[in-house]
C-alpha cells in the first residue's frame, strides 16, 4: 500500500534514458517497443504488505521520546 515508488526526477530520468536508447538503437517501431518492454522492473520478487503503515520508506519523521528515571 505505501510502496517506496520513485520520485518525479527519477522517474523522467528513466524516461530520458529509454528515449536515448529508442533512438541510438530502434530501427523499426516493434524494435522500440521492444526496448521499453525490456526496461521494465521485474516486480514479482518484491515483497509487499498490506498493512496500513510500512517503516520501508528512508524519509519517515519519528518522533523523539525522552525516558526520564524515577527517582522512587
């Protein structure tokens, strides 16, 4: 449910790169389709959850807790 996934940037560098590629080395259209087939990102080793949270992601703000001892 809450999948890393990429950024934009990310994203439309991917995007860039695959039209580099389509256009240094695609002669026909089967051939470009072909390399954005061959692009793709084999999810089907990834795991996934469905839980409502996910602590996977590397920009998570937690917040700080602060144990005092008792003097009891």
């Amino acid at each position: 449910m809450f999948d890393r996934g990429i950024t934009n940037q990310q994203f439309n560098s991917h995007l860039e790169t695959l039209a580099k590629l389509i256009e240094a080395e695609a002669t026909s259209v089967e051939e470009a389709a072909q390399i954005v087939r061959d692009a793709k990102i084999d999810t089907t080793k990834e795991e996934h959850t469905d839980a409502a949270l996910s602590f996977a992601a590397e920009n998570l703000a937690l917040p700080e807790v602060h144990v005092e001892k008792s003097n009891s």
